[in-house]
C-alpha cells in the first residue's frame, strides 16, 4: 500500500540576480542540478510561466521573450523604488496633512468654546440691564 502525502506547494516570483561589478541583471537557476525541488517559481516576463527544474529554468531564459525582459529588468526594479519612494512621500504628506487638520479642528473647537463663553456673557450681561444686545451663537457644521 502506498502512502499518499498532500505536499505543500511554494511559489516564488523569481528574480535575476544583480551583478554589482557590471551593474547589469543576470539569470542564475535558483534550482541546483538535480535538485528535486517542490518550489514553482513563476516567471513575470510572461504569464504561465510556471518553472521548477534546472532544465525549465536554462530553456526558459534562453527565449526571446525572457531575454527581453531580463534587458528592461534594471528599469523595472528601478520603476519600482520610484513607485515606492512616491507612495511613501504621499504616506507622509497624507500624515502631516492629517495633523494639520487636527490641529485646525481643535483650534475651531477652542473658538466655538470661547463664543459659548462669551455669549454666556452676554446673556449675564442683558438680565442684569434688561435688554437684549445679541442672538445667539450657532454653528452650520452642528
């Protein structure tokens, strides 16, 4: 009787590697000769491409479309840090923009808390004189 396992399957984006003496992208096989391995990495450079041998990996990398792709890669990872740096100064503006706003919004409450005074004021002042100088405060946004 053979015993039948559920093995977990991984799947990784897989990504050249960097040369920083050249500066350029190159493929390297994360999978070493013979390596069984229960890793699919998927390649971006097009969709289905699913890989899991040494051998799936050398043909892969030698079509034209995987070659294309490794030649715009540096501009693709550069896009990407461009895309994140933006979205991390939005974060930041969106946060200063936030605390700019609490502050103008108890600054509004502390006014509104001060009219309330005054009118109480106001109102001490007309029972003590007999006559009426003001209406009352109301606020729009209430």
């Amino acid at each position: 009787m053979s015993s039948r396992a559920i093995v977990p399957i991984t799947c990784k984006e897989y990504k050249p590697t960097f040369d920083i003496t050249s500066g350029e992208y190159y493929d390297e096989s994360p999978v070493n000769k013979g390596e069984r391995n229960s890793i699919i990495y998927i390649c971006p450079c097009k969709s289905g491409s699913n890989l899991r041998t040494r051998t799936q990996f050398i043909k892969h990398f030698g079509t034209d479309h995987h070659k294309s792709y490794l030649k715009k890669y540096s501009n693709i990872v550069e896009n990407e840090k461009n895309e994140d740096n933006e979205k991390n100064e939005l974060k930041k503006e969106i946060e200063f923009l936030k605390r700019d706003l609490e502050k103008k919004d108890k600054k509004i409450e502390e006014k509104d808390k001060k009219i309330e005074e005054l009118y109480i004021i106001i109102v001490h002042i007309e029972n003590i004189i007999g006559v009426k100088i003001g209406n009352p405060p109301h606020s729009d946004c209430d």
